[in-house]
C-alpha cells in the first residue's frame, strides 16, 4: 500500500522532539583518543577505503597512539616509522 503526499505539500519529520539528530559517540573517543574529533571522519574513511593517510603534528599529540589504537581495535599490525 502506498501513500500519496499531494502536490506542494511538505513532509516534516523529527529526529528528536528538538529538530536535532542526537548526539554520536566517536569512535576515536571510545577508543581513548581525544582531540582528533574535527578530522574523524577523514581518519575512518580512509581505514574503510584502504587509503594511505598521513598525520602531521606536533611532537606529542598522540599520532602514534592513535594508529596503535585503531590496529589494535582492528587486529592489524601496525609498522611505525618515526622520523
């Protein structure tokens, strides 16, 4: 069975009584890595792709933790080559 909207007529639908979706848990922060929420989705897109990524920063912002995390989550092995 289906529904015909007529024509000109606009559909609202709510996510939450707000308007707004609600609030996702990251995944870098589930994994005890915090300060990397801007870039999260570039970081997993290129893990589910298969894609080289290349993380630049200061000593000490915890690029190396990070790619242990992710490989020990997903059982890779990770080779890290600090320059």
């Amino acid at each position: 069975m289906s529904t015909r909207v007529p024509r000109g007529s606009k559909l609202h639908v709510s996510t939450t009584p707000a308007g707004r979706a609600p609030p996702r848990e990251s995944v870098l922060e589930s994994l005890g890595i915090y300060g990397y929420r801007a870039v999260e989705g570039v970081i997993l897109a290129a893990l589910v792709l298969g894609e080289a990524l290349l993380l630049i920063g200061r000593h000490g912002t915890a690029k190396t933790q990070l790619c242990r995390r992710l490989a020990a989550a997903l059982g890779l092995e990770l080779r890290a080559y600090d320059a």
